[in-house]
C-alpha cells in the first residue's frame, strides 16, 4: 500500500495575492511524490505567511503536526527545509514526533536531507540554524532601512494610513479626514469609542479589517490619536526626535493641528485614569441622573420588551426599583420625561449663552518658555557633538532640561484641551430637539449635566394619568 504523505507549501510574502510560488512548490512536491511512489493525500499550504517571526501562528503547519502526531498521514514532503521551519524550535518540534514514529516518511525536492535518520537531523539543525542567522541579518538590514526612511521623515510602505489616500499615502483623503475629526469631536464632548466604532462599522468608516464582523476599541482610539495625524514621523509606534530634540516631519499632509492632536490624547489618557475598566454605556439619557421623589434613589430605564412602532405603549419606563435600593412607587413613562427636560435644557442654555461671551481665541501663554527649553536642549547636544562639552557634563544638565520641557508639554495639552472640550461641548444653543436627539447619548448626557446635577419624579398616583410636567422637577447647577 502507498504511503499516505503531507505536502508542506509556505512562502514568506505574496505582494500580489495570487498564490503563484506556492502553485509551484506543490508541483515540484507532487512530481516527487511520484518518483516516491507516495500518495499525496493533503496539500497544507501557508501562503504569505512568516516562519521566522515568533507571534505569527503558521495554522496549515500547527494542523500539518496535528496530523502527522494522530497517525492520519505518514510523512512530509515540502520544496525545501526551511519551507517548514526557520525557528530551531519549530524543527525540534517536528523531530520530536519522528523520534515517537520511527517509520514516518520525510522528503524535500531540493535537498536530501531526511529527519528521519539520526545523521539527517544533525544536518536539518545545521541548515535551520543558517536559515535562522540569514532571517536575522536580512531583519536587521530592513529594520536599519526603516529608520534610516524615518529620520528622514519619509514612509515606509504598506497600505495607506485612514485619513489619507490609498493611490497616494501623502494627500488626505476628505472623506475620512471629515470622519477623524468628527469623531475627535465627539469624544472632546463626552462620547465613547464604543459608540464611534459602532457607527464606523455600520457605515464602512476606519478600513476595518477584512473578515472582520466587529472593529477594535483599540484600532479606533489608535486612528484618532495617531501622531501621523499631526506630522510627526513615528519609529516602532514611538515619535522620532532629531538631533535637535525635536519630532521628525513626515512628508505628508496633517490633519490636525498640534493643538487639536495634543487635546485628544490628553482627553483620553485622563479618561483612562479616571475611570479605568468602566463603562459608560447608557442606553436612556436620565440614566444615572434622574431620582425618585419619595426616596431620593437614582432610577433606572427599563425597555418595554413587548413595544412595536405600531403599538401605542410606551417603549421604555423609569422606573423605582426595589433592586436597586429603592421604595418602588414612582414609575413615568420615559419619552414624555425626556422631552420635557431637553427641551428645558436648551432653553436654558440658549438664554445663558445669549448673555455669556466666551473667548474661542485663546493661545498657551508659555509656548515661548518651551520654545526656550528646547533651544536650550538643542544647544547642550551640539555643544557635545563639537567637543565644546564632554559627554559626562551634557548627561549631568540634559536630565533636567528634559523633565522641564515634558512637564511644559503636558500642561499645554491639558490646556488645549480643556480648551477643545470647552469648544465641543458648548455649541449647544442652537440645537432643536430633533437634533438634539439625533447625538449619541453620551452626548445628550453631557449637554443635560452642563445644566443639571438630578432631575426628580415624583408619584403621579394611582390609575392611568395624563402626563403632568408639574411633576418632574428639575435641579439646576
């Protein structure tokens, strides 16, 4: 009977997707099957697929072991050793299962060497520790490539950043530019990524992976603070610095200004700090601010499971929950509620804005101070450089020039923003109640807390009522 055998296909890049050097290894392995006399029962193929990188999982070669340690094939052909492995660990591996089953079969088409036999593995340890140097001097001489690309502020390659052009990676793209700060915006003004990712994955916003049914949290919030954004030239997710101390300039077109950028990142570092792990899903706007009139407890929505858009009942309550703490007699139902207090909000805050001016204009007052600090920086490097200072002097001043300058960095972002959110969150006086709930709840929530620290619902009483606005009483700040 023929032997049942396995035939190993791998290439490392496939720029053109078209799968042709793999196609050729498998004829070049099946045309040795032949003269073998062995059949071909599997072709285990992983095209554009590293096996010197240790985070990618080579699956056809995770299955190929899995196979050949269950007994369901009898051997392996492949083109060449390092087709199979380029990590001694991946070899050692495949040796350990030829050390269980002495009677597996092994082959390539351009050598002859066979793990099979004692001499053979010698040999293959050799060749994968040669194969192994070769892929750590060809990494070493790319890696040195792209930072030499980076100091010079010019890209690397690879698909087009979002927010710029895919036929050319230095042009926005208006589309999803419009969408980037749109979406910085919003999050200024209070609204999650959770949110935003939703939105994006529904209208096809963010070049979300393919295959992908759900775009990442963290793939959105790496879009809307990428320091592309800005220009800066970034080297292994790190800004570059030239020797003058400052970030190195893409050629590319920004997005955003310094002062849009740095309020971003600001504005979601301090949400992580402040509220790390937590969700603030909601799914009503008086979620977490609404309180019982007898009890004072917060109340909570509760969504009519049998509501149709045909039907005349209420979609959802808020309603006092003895779960939660509360007495449970005060229910309303919650469009009226909600209605009632947006449409109080914005005329509250329609009159404060029409006798309150706020400055928009306004610059950091220490932007000349950092502007100093690093001249300074750049001045003690060059002195080092041109033997003015030794090398012990510039690390004994360096240190405290830098702490100085990160610090005057991390209160001009916290400035702006401030600044920003300011600007995200008071352009409300203008808003209708339909526009005010066409915005995503985090941010209707916002423009309700500006206004009001709780609002109360008192009992209506027993029997079906008409909805009384005398009994939702609203706490002004």
């Amino acid at each position: 009977m023929a032997r049942k055998v396995g035939i190993y296909t791998r290439i490392s890049r496939d720029d053109e997707g078209d799968a042709l050097g793999v196609a050729r290894q498998r004829q070049d392995c099946e045309r040795l099957t032949d003269l073998r006399s062995w059949q071909a029962v599997k072709v285990y193929e992983d095209n554009d697929v590293s096996a010197f990188k240790r985070n990618v999982v080579r699956d056809e070669f995770e299955l190929m072991l899995k196979d050949l340690r269950a007994g369901l094939i009898d051997g392996i052909v492949a083109y060449d050793l390092d087709r199979l492995a380029r990590q001694p660990r991946d070899l050692e591996r495949l040796i350990e299962i030829y050390d269980d089953r002495p009677r597996l079969e092994f082959a390539t088409v351009t050598n002859d060497v066979n793990i099979g036999k004692p001499d053979g593995r010698t040999m293959a340890r050799i060749m994968v520790a040669f194969a192994n140097k070769s892929s750590h001097d060809t990494s070493r001489r790319i890696k040195r490539k792209h930072l030499e690309l980076a100091q010079q502020g010019k890209d690397s390659g690879g698909p087009a950043p979002y927010g710029w052009r895919k036929d050319d990676r230095t042009k926005v793209d208006p589309v999803a530019s419009k969408a980037i700060r749109d979406a910085q915006r919003e999050v200024l003004a209070g609204v999650r990524i959770g949110t935003i990712r939703t939105r994006w994955q529904e209208q096809g916003l963010g070049n979300p992976r393919e295959g992908t049914k759900r775009m990442a949290h963290h793939h959105v919030e790496q879009i809307l603070t990428n320091p592309r954004l800005v220009g800066y030239r970034t080297y292994h997710g790190e800004v570059l610095h030239g020797e003058d101390g400052q970030p190195v300039m893409g050629e590319w077109d920004p997005i955003n200004t310094l002062e849009e950028w740095e309020a971003i990142c600001a504005a979601l570092a301090e949400r992580k700090r402040q509220q790390p792990g937590k969700s603030l899903a909601r799914k009503y706007l008086l979620s977490g601010i609404a309180r019982c009139g007898l009890c004072k407890t917060k109340i909570r929505g509760q969504n009519n499971r049998r509501w149709t858009p045909e039907s005349k009942a209420a979609r959802f309550t808020y309603q006092c929950s003895v779960v939660n703490g509360g007495c449970g007699k005060v229910g309303r139902v919650g469009e009226p509620v909600d209605r009632l207090i947006a449409q109080l909000v914005l005329e509250e805050q329609r009159n404060r804005a029409s006798v309150t001016a706020v400055p928009t204009e306004q610059r950091w007052s220490r932007e000349s101070e950092l502007d100093q600090v690093n001249a300074e920086i750049a001045q003690l490097v060059e002195a080092e450089r041109t033997k003015q200072i030794t090398v012990t002097t510039l690390l004994q001043l360096l240190p405290a020039k830098e702490r100085a300058r990160e610090s005057l960095k991390l209160e001009r972002a916290r400035f702006y923003k401030d600044r920003k959110q300011a600007e995200a969150k008071g352009d409300t006086a203008n808003l209708t109640a339909d526009e005010f709930f066409s915005l995503p709840i985090e941010r209707q929530q916002e423009i309700v807390l500006h206004s009001l620290s709780a609002v109360l619902i008192h009992p209506a009483g027993r029997g079906k009522r008409k909805f009384d606005p005398a009994l939702i009483e609203p706490v002004w700040r």
